[in-house]
C-alpha cells in the first residue's frame, strides 16, 4: 500500500514536470477537463476580474478613479497567483465543476455591458431615448475579446506555450551567438540576393509611401512561409527521432526528474504517440526555430540600418524618393526603416528556409532540441511503466 501511495505520487510529479517541461500532452489520459482547464483557470480568472476595470474606467474620474484601478490591478493579480498556487496540483474538476465554470466565464462579458447601461447615464439621449447600440457594440465587444482570451488560453495551455517560450527565451543568448556565427555563413550570398535591391529607387518611393500596417502583414507573411516550411521539415524531423528504451538509456534520461529513483531493469517497448502528444513535440522544435529566425531578423535590421545610414544622405534619399522623405522619430527616413524591416524579413524566412537542409546547421541547432525531444520521451516510456505497476 505504502509503495503504491509512493508510485502515486512519483506519477503525479512527472505529471508536473511534463507541464514545466512544455510537454504536457504526454501525461496519460491527458484532456480539457481533467488538465487542461485547471490550468486555463488563473488566466480566465484574471480576464473577468479586468472586466471590472471597464466599468472603474467609465464610471469613475480623477483620483478615485486611478485608486480603483490600482485595487483592481491588485486583485486581478493576487487571483492570478493564488489560483495558480491551487491548480499546481493539477485538480480534477467534477462535470458539473466544469459546466459552472464554463457558464459563469460565458455570462460576464454579457452581464458587464448590461451593468454599465444599467448604471451609466451616458447610455441615454438627451431626449430621454436608450441608445440600445451603445450596448450592444460594448456586449460585441467584450464577447470577442472574451472568446479570443478563452481560446488563446486553451491553446497555450494544451501545449505547454508558456513553459517553451519560457525555455526558448532562456536560450536566446545561446542562439544569439550561434546565430551569429551562421549569419556569418549566410550573408555573403544572402547579400548577392537583397544587396542591390536595397538601393532601389522605385522600392523607396514605395517604402515611403507605405504605411506600418501594411509593412506588418508583409512581415506576418513572410513569417507564415516560414512556419509553414519549418511545419513540413520538423515534421520529418520528429519521425525520424530515435527511442531508445534501454535501462541504461533510461536511468540517464531520468536523472534530475521525480524519476530518477525509479529502478529499470529491462528494455522497454516505444510507445506511440497521438496527433496531439506528436503536436506538441512539433511546437516544442518550432519554438526554437522561429525564436532563432527572430534573432536573425534583428541582426540583419540592424545590418540595413546601418548601412543606410553610411551610404543613404537624405539628400539621396530626397533624389530616390522625388520629394523630401518621411522622417520618423529619431530623424531617419521612415523609407530607410521600413526597407530595413522588410529584407530583414525576407531575409530571416530566406535564411530559415534554406539552412533546414544544411548539415552544420542541422548539427548546430537541431541536435540540442532533439536530444530533449527524445529525453522526453524517454522518460515518458518510463512514466507510463510507472503508472501501470501503481495500476496494478
């Protein structure tokens, strides 16, 4: 009894380190109600107290006004923390739990509008008149702004987001130097390719013309060629990662987790992973790969900025351009920044693209992020052996 207690309770830790792992889909019988929705809890938590902001913010002036959001705040992120403290233990919500969770999220962004026309004198004409669309634009409002938070939060948490953006930013220094040292490798030819389309005038008349929104979603498709590709390549990538499953592959993979005690005396067979524990490994390499891509794109931003401020005098600029250029904040050419932003863009997916299929840069980057991805499931096979002798 006693080691089934202990066998319990090692499960439920590596149940935990999954989580911080960024790997939560390999807990076993892994679902919205049992997991995923205790830990959406503090977030979803944390939106409807904020509602409360909104109506502070129209109901209130001057001092007592910012007094109130302070209080608010405050609020907003002791229940974050204290929620939080409580779904560590990873609860698992009753049915009818889950249903009044559910239905109590759904119903404040429609009872906060309500509230705020019930109470605010604005809602009503001069004449006497209700102005009904006054209400229903804030309750259009808050139910998309709700929905969204609902499932951005789900996604994140059914994939362990915040744990891999945790570990991606943790590395950023390492990938900045290694990152480096390829931008070395790539920009002689990557420079035969964008270089003298940098000093294109028909671009910076362009570029000065366009505005930052458009420049984003030129970036954002750049980006999303780039995400595609790394779909495709990791994809293959994760198929082809090896488990080996014998005891002392699995004491080593087990060593600093809640498994490490746990004596393996036999070769274990590899188990099969669903679509959404296979998911979940995707978005693990991605994460590396596009943070990386990011890094890149700095570099090569500040390479375009600094050579346009060394080779573009504004009266250039003003001869490409045909009439004075934009200038932005700091007393250089919008055109120059947007050209900037844009080839590092280019740039960036160009570069992310075709290292996929380098060797050294497979070696470089993907060794280190497979060898957790085989670690992980590692322990895995490990924890799933565990779970069925404390079945038995």
């Amino acid at each position: 009894m006693i080691l089934a207690v202990a066998s319990e309770t090692v499960v439920r830790r590596t149940e935990q380190w999954f989580v911080q792992q960024g790997a939560p889909t390999m807990i076993e019988g892994y679902g919205f109600r049992s997991h995923v929705l205790p830990r959406m809890l503090p977030a979803l938590a944390f939106v409807a107290v904020g509602s409360l902001a909104w109506l502070v913010l129209q109901q209130s002036a001057g001092l007592s006004r910012w007094v109130l959001l302070g209080v608010i705040v405050a609020v907003m992120v002791s229940t974050w923390v204290l929620l939080s403290l409580f779904v560590r233990g990873m609860p698992d919500f009753s049915p009818r739990m889950t249903v009044l969770l559910l239905v109590a999220y759904a119903v404040i962004p429609v009872i906060t509008p309500l509230v705020q026309f019930a109470i605010d004198t604005e809602f009503i004409a001069p004449d006497g008149d209700e102005k009904p669309e006054s209400v229903w634009g804030a309750l259009v409002w808050f139910v998309v702004v709700f929905g969204f938070a609902f499932v951005a939060t789900m996604l994140a948490t059914t994939y362990g987001l915040g744990a891999l953006l945790k570990a991606a930013i943790r590395h950023v220094i390492a990938d900045l130097g290694n990152s480096v040292h390829l931008l070395g490798r790539a920009l002689p030819p990557m420079l035969f390719v964008t270089l003298f389309l940098f000093f294109t005038g028909e671009l910076w008349q362009a570029m000065n013309q366009l505005l930052w929104p458009r420049v984003s979603l030129v970036v954002l498709l750049f980006a999303s060629i780039t995400v595609l590709a790394a779909a495709a390549r990791l994809r293959d990538e994760i198929g082809r990662v090896e488990q080996d499953l014998r005891p002392e592959v699995l004491k080593t993979a087990c060593k600093g987790t809640p498994l490490s005690g746990v004596d393996v005396a036999e070769p274990l067979p590899p188990k099969r992973l669903n679509g959404r524990q296979t998911r979940n490994l995707l978005v693990m390499l991605a994460i590396r790969q596009l943070v990386q891509a990011a890094v890149i794109g700095l570099a090569l931003f500040a390479f375009f900025v600094v050579l346009g401020l060394i080779v573009v005098t504004p009266a250039i600029a003003e001869l490409w351009i045909g009439q004075r250029p934009e200038m932005s904040w700091p007393g250089v050419p919008s055109a120059m920044l947007r050209n900037a932003t844009l080839f590092a863009a280019f740039g960036s997916m160009y570069f992310s693209v075709t290292s996929m299929s380098d060797a050294e840069h497979r070696r470089q980057f993907f060794a280190p992020v497979l060898e957790k991805v085989e670690r992980t499931l590692e322990v895995r096979a490990v924890y799933l052996d565990v779970r069925e002798r404390a079945a038995a």
